[in-house]
C-alpha cells in the first residue's frame, strides 16, 4: 500500500531535530502519513523511510539559473489575439518588460488560451504569437506556455529557457523528448481532460493523491525520455478539470507535493474559484483574493508562483518575509 507524506511545514526559525523543507524557508517536524481509504497519522520526521525524507528535504536546484530558495513569481503574459489590440507581440512584450520591472523573477508567454472551453490552436499560429515576442526579451529569463513540442522548440530557438506544459506531457509525445535534448526545465503540470471539455463533471476518488499519483506519473515518462531530476518543476494546475472543492483540497495539501521530489509551481491567479469564493466576477478584479492564494502557497512552499499581478504578490510576499522569516 502506497503511503504518502505530507510535511506539517512551519516558518521561522528551525528548532532542534527539525528539518528544512527542500533548502527553503520552512521546516517540518511532523508528517501526515496518508493512505487510501486508510487512518491518517502523524508520524515524526525521524520515523520517514530515508527515500522520503531525501525527497522532501533536498535543496531544489535552480530552475534556469534561478536558486529557489525563496519564492520567485512568474509574470504571466496572454500572446492572444483577445489579450492586445493591434501592437501585438510589440505590446506582448511591453507588458512582459512591465511584469520585470515590478518583480517578475519569469515571464510565461503563451499564444493558446487554456481556458476552460477554449478551441484549439494549430502550432504554426501559435508559433507566430509567441516566437516574435520572445525575440524581443533578450536578457529576460522567459518560459513558454504550450502543450505543443513545435511551438516549445521554436520558443527555445527565440530565446525561451524554460517550457511550461499545461497537459504534463500527454498532449504532445515530442515534449519530454525536446525536453531531454536541450536540456531545458519543463513544467509539468496536471489536467484532467482537455481544455475544451475538462470542467464537466470532473472526478477523482481521493483528488490529493489522484493527482499525486498522476504527477508522479508523468515525472516517470520525463525520466524515461532521458530528462533530469533537475530539470522538472510539478504543479497541481488549479481549475484545471477541477471542481471548487477539488481546488480547495488540492491548496489545502499542496505541501504534499514536495514528496515528489521537484519544485512546485503554484497558477491560482484570477481563476473562477477565486470569483466563486469571493463573489468577483471580473477576472481582473480578484487581485485580493490572488495574492491571498499566492501567500497561502508560499506558507506550504510552493516556489514559483504563476501570476498576473506582479506588483501586488512581489509587495505581499516583502511583507510575508518581513514578518515570516527571512525569504
Ligand atoms: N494556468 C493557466 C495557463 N497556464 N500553467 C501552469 N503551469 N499552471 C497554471 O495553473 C496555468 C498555466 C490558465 O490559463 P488561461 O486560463 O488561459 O489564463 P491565464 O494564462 O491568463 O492564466
């Protein structure tokens, strides 16, 4: 029977015969050891099977020369053609150099919406938003948003350094294998379905694990395909074929994620749960409610936060850090 951990994470300073969780800024004494349909308990650090432990308390390496050790935010950058007016990947780029110069460690370029009950688009115009803007970010350590290998290897040839698969391989066989040869970091996140049917009626048994296990999964196809440790950063893709009590369940465990072993990227910006809980509707509008998610990762962990207002995390996490422990 498959038993899972899920470190009960502290800030602050790290009293004795505790352990730093993978060389960040929180420890943990204590462990949940979860099993299907089984009792849950609390199990000390020192009881882990050694495996465990290793893979909870390693340091993270640096994802594209960025140390981990304190959070980092991803500024997210919408290539569509709904997302600017006429300036196109001029504009896209502006506001890319924007999300910098209010804090964003990454910017994430992407030319498909991922919406839920978004169509499809072909990798030849998804290449021709994306790949023009990038070109315009030299020096800007740029990730790009595709599920598609053609589109992730043009993106690398434009300048890109790291790639971000909303369909954790599934979608495109090329991707881990692009992955692997240019040695690039590769997100990987889950989604149940695809965009265009996923929210309906999505199920899980126990959505925690199933997700767990589904991303556990799909690191095993990464390493298969020759890609490093190193190189993966897991995330557990909130709203993506996820009811509101899927998400809720998924942020109120995510420190469970850090037994895989890889950096967790954390994308809870201005998504429906937030609107649903808060009563926003205007995506826009759910900054508040956002950065609340955003700190809420970072109080389980989660090292790269996938967001639209730069600004407003980079200013909650300074005063998360003032008064949470250095970050
Ligand atoms: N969410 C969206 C797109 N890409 N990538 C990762 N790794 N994690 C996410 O949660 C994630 C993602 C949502 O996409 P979309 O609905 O198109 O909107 P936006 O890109 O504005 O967030």
């Amino acid at each position: 029977m498959t038993r899972y951990y899920r470190p009960l994470v502290h800030p602050g300073p790290m009293p004795a015969g505790a352990a730093r969780l993978a060389g960040g800024w929180l420890w943990f004494r204590e462990v949940e050891e979860i099993t299907r349909g089984g009792p849950r308990r609390i199990v000390p650090v020192t009881a882990l099977p050694s495996a465990a432990r290793a893979a909870l308390t390693s340091p993270r390496a640096p994802v594209a020369g960025l140390t981990l050790s304190a959070p980092r935010i991803m500024g997210i950058v919408n290539a569509t053609p709904d997302s600017f007016s006429d300036g196109g990947a001029y504009e896209a780029a502006e506001h890319a150099q924007t999300l910098v110069a209010q804090g964003a460690d990454i910017v994430d370029i992407g030319g498909e919406s991922t919406r839920p009950g978004a169509d499809f688009v072909p990798a030849e115009a998804e290449i021709a938003r994306t790949a023009p803007v990038i070109a315009q970010l030299p020096g800007t350590l740029v990730s790009i948003d595709t599920r598609k290998a053609a589109v992730a290897e043009a993106a690398l040839g434009a300048g890109a350094q790291m790639l971000n698969d909303v369909s954790g391989l599934c979608f495109d066989p090329d991707m881990a294998p692009l992955a692997a040869r240019t040695g690039a970091p590769i997100c990987i996140m889950h989604a149940k379905g695809d965009p265009k049917t996923m929210q309906q009626d999505p199920r899980y048994d126990d959505v925690l694990l199933d997700v767990y296990d589904a991303l556990a999964a799909q690191i095993a196809v990464a390493r298969a395909a020759g890609v490093a440790m190193s190189q993966i950063v897991v995330d557990p893709g909130i709203g993506f074929g996820k009811t509101l009590d899927h998400n809720l369940a998924l942020l109120r465990g995510l420190a469970l994620f850090h037994s895989l072993g890889c950096p967790i990227l954390l994308g809870a910006s201005r998504k429906r749960f937030i609107g649903t809980l808060t009563g926003v509707n205007t995506a826009a509008e759910r900054i508040a409610g956002s950065v609340a998610a955003a700190l809420a990762g970072v109080a389980q962990g989660v090292q790269i936060l996938r967001v639209h207002d730069v600004k407003e995390t980079r200013e909650a996490l300074k005063i998360w850090g003032a008064v949470g422990g250095p970050l």
